[in-house]
C-alpha cells in the first residue's frame, strides 16, 4: 500500500479533485500555504494499492498543468528602499509536487 501527497496549486484543485472522484479514488484535501509565492495551494493525501500508483499519477499529471505567472517581488527586509524598484518576473507555477511514500498498515473507522 501506498501513500500519495500531491500538492497542486488551487487553481487545479477542483478539477483534480473531480477526476480523482470519477477514477473512482478517494482523497484528503487539505489547505495549505507555497512557501515561495506564498500562495494558496491544496494538499491531497490518496491510499491505494501499490499496483494502482501509476493510475492516480496519470490522473494527477493530467488535471495539474503548469502556467506562467507574473510576480512582484517583495521589499527587502534589510537596507533602504529608496534605489529598490520591484519589477514583476515571470515565473512556472502550477503543477504537482508529489510524493509517494510506503504504507504499512491502514485502518479506517
């Protein structure tokens, strides 16, 4: 048995969400925070048998695209910012960050 965490940005989520349910597997979503845009992502957590990983990460790399995104940066923290002008930059967000990690028992109540 297998663990699958994927965290796919919140744009993706729904429509992961949907295909995961209609591929007839069941998902934990969970809110959770990108620590370098500091944008909203979801976490989904997915148990299934070793033999149906390849499935769920199909399901997954179909539903989770990758985009560009213009992004300003933030002021720095230290030092003046009088000669500091933020220019956007253009960077990949989306897609999916998956991990899967081994399961040795499962319960469910």
């Amino acid at each position: 048995m297998k663990m699958i965490v994927a965290i796919v940005q919140d744009k993706d989520s729904n429509r992961l969400s949907g295909a995961l349910v209609k591929a007839n597997f069941r998902a934990t979503k969970l809110a959770s925070t990108g620590g370098f845009l500091r944008a909203g992502n979801t976490t989904f957590m997915i148990g299934v048998d070793d033999d149906q990983v390849g499935a769920v990460l199909n399901v997954i790399r179909n539903n989770c695209k990758v985009r560009d995104q213009l992004v300003t940066p933030v002021t720095p923290l230290s030092g003046t910012t009088d000669s500091y002008m933020p220019l956007p930059v253009e960077v990949q967000v989306g897609g999916a960050t998956v991990f899967v990690l081994p399961v040795e028992r499962f319960e469910q109540f």
